[in-house]
C-alpha cells in the first residue's frame, strides 16, 4: 500500500512539473509571435505586472534593504520592479538570442551588442592556456559565452540547471547549441572542470550563488558563504582568471566586458589565498551590482534568509 501511495505521489509530482513547463514552453512560444524588442518589452512589463504579487517579492525587498541601507523605500521598490523586469526580459531573450547577438567589428555603425577587452578574447585564443572567466547574474549572463564563441574561443561553461527537469533538458539542448561545451553543477563537476584546465582549455563559472557550505565571506557588508571552486582550481592549476560581465543599455542593447585578468591574493609564503580570493570575486560582483542594481537577480537567497523571513 505503502509504495502504491509513493507511485502516486511521485506520479503527481511528474505530472506538475510536466505542467508547469508547458506553461513555460506555451509562454515562450508565444512570445515569437513577436519582433525581438516587442517580445522582450512585453516580457519586461509583465513580469513587473505579477513579480511583486508573488512571495519571493518580499525576500527580494528585503535583501535590497539590507544591501542598500541609504536608500528610501520608494527606491527599493523602483529597483524591486526593475529587477522583475530584468527577469523577464531573460526569458524572452532566450527566445531571440540567435537574433540578439549581433556584434561585427567590421561594421561602421554600432549593432544590437557592443563588445569591450577584444583583445583578450583573442590574445586567449591565439595563445591557448588554462584560464577561468568568471561572472555574476547581471544583465544577460548568458550573452558571454556567446560572444566567446564568436570570437572562436571555446570555454567550458559551468551552469545549474533548473529544477524541472523537463525545462533543464530544454534549456540544456538550447545552450549547447549556442555556447560550446556545457557541464552541468553537480557532485563531479569540479572534475569535468579540472580535466579542461589540464588540458589546457578556458572554463567560465558564475560566483554569486547561494552556497550553504563555503568559505566565510561578505558581501555588500553581510556574512554569507562562497563556493571554493575556482579559487581551489586556481590554486591546483595556477591559471588566470578574468572578469567578465554584461551590461544592459538603452534600447534593448547590451554591452559586454572582459576585464584584464586579476592579481589574486597570496599569503606570505607565495601560496593562493583561498578566503581572500573568494572575497575578491565578491567584492568584484558587488562592484558590479553597485553600479546596476536593477540588473541583479535580487529574489535569490544569496543571505540564506527565507526560512526566517516567511516564518514571520
């Protein structure tokens, strides 16, 4: 009886998720009814609609508090719906993306993307060595490697995927196809990832996700926890590490940073600083933020708070 109920229930379950991403997948394609900056304006403007009648709306408020301390309330709220917005127009950018990228540097006017730091896109292409591109969820994240693509520079790319498994394999199939070789984050990774170091190959990893075990850092002022991942990589393969970042601008357009590599932090015996490391990348991403906060992703529980905020 017992495992009749579990079938049952996990049959519910699949059923669910199966649901929830033909939603998904319905409201996409509904978007490609429209031109490019039609169907991203629309996505902005409906998730600003329903974003702040959901519940993670207040966690998202709050880490906006917490962050930013100076600011009056009718602040975090326009930053709070921008933030909603930015998310929409991610899902709708994954429906025009082939259309989106649309840099040339042999074009006299300036297109859809702008592209800044070319020349270490190709001075990594043309000297291959092991190096780890790094970012944060701004702007359109998915844009760099991309771009990096187009300039002829494979990275392996580390991403999560997304808890339905029914749009993780969707969104899985469609990254691929655009952004060279994907791994996704799992119990191995760490090790698909060093196998391209050792081979000499780039990789590109997000460093502002939750993590609940982690080096002890901050960021914008407040404990949380760092995945060691690149800076334990750096450390094994000595390899640089670059910066790098999307932007959004007016117009539906975007512009995207590589910054020259960082010098990382060492202790007095010349061995990689493990927590000062992890603390640069936040300080980086912060940086970052500070300038465009509407363009974060603030409804993640970076500071693990959730649980405390809606028992309240």
């Amino acid at each position: 009886m017992k495992l009749f109920i579990t079938r049952i229930v996990l049959s519910l379950m699949h059923f669910r998720q199966w649901l929830v991403a033909q939603i998904i997948f319905g409201f996409l394609n509904f978007l490609k009814l429209f031109p490019a900056d039609g169907g991203i304006r629309f996505a902005d403007w409906l998730t600003r609609l329903i974003g702040p009648r959901m519940q993670r709306h207040k966690l998202m408020v709050t880490n906006l508090r917490n962050a930013f301390p100076e600011k009056s309330d009718a602040e975090i709220e326009e930053i709070a719906l921008a933030s909603w917005g930015n998310m929409g127009r991610l899902a709708a950018e994954y429906v025009f993306l082939d259309r989106l990228f649309d840099f040339d540097p042999e074009r006299a006017e300036p297109g859809r993307v702008e592209v800044s730091g070319i020349p270490i896109f190709l001075e990594l292409r043309d000297n291959p060595r092991p190096f780890i591109v790094f970012t944060g969820h701004t702007g359109n994240f998915e844009l760099l490697p991309v771009a990096g693509a187009a300039f002829g520079l494979t990275v392996t790319v580390l991403f999560r995927p997304p808890n339905n498994p029914y749009v993780a394999q969707k969104v899985f199939d469609f990254r691929s196809a655009r952004m060279g070789h994907l791994v996704p984050s799992h119990a191995g990774s760490s090790f698909a990832l060093a196998r391209q170091l050792e081979a000499g190959a780039g990789v590109g990893v997000l460093v502002d996700q939750k993590f609940r075990k982690g080096l002890k850092t901050t960021f914008f002022g407040r404990e949380v926890k760092t995945n060691p991942l690149l800076p334990k990589l750096v450390r094994q393969f000595n390899c640089e590490v670059y910066p790098a970042r999307c932007i959004r601008l007016p117009g539906n357009r975007y512009r995207l940073e590589i910054e020259p590599k960082l010098e990382l932090p060492r202790d007095e015996r010349g061995n990689l600083d493990l927590p000062a490391t992890a603390q640069m990348l936040n300080d980086k991403v912060e940086g970052w933020v500070r300038e465009n906060p509407e363009q974060w992703l603030w409804y993640h529980d970076r500071w693990n708070i959730k649980k405390a905020l809606f028992k309240k």
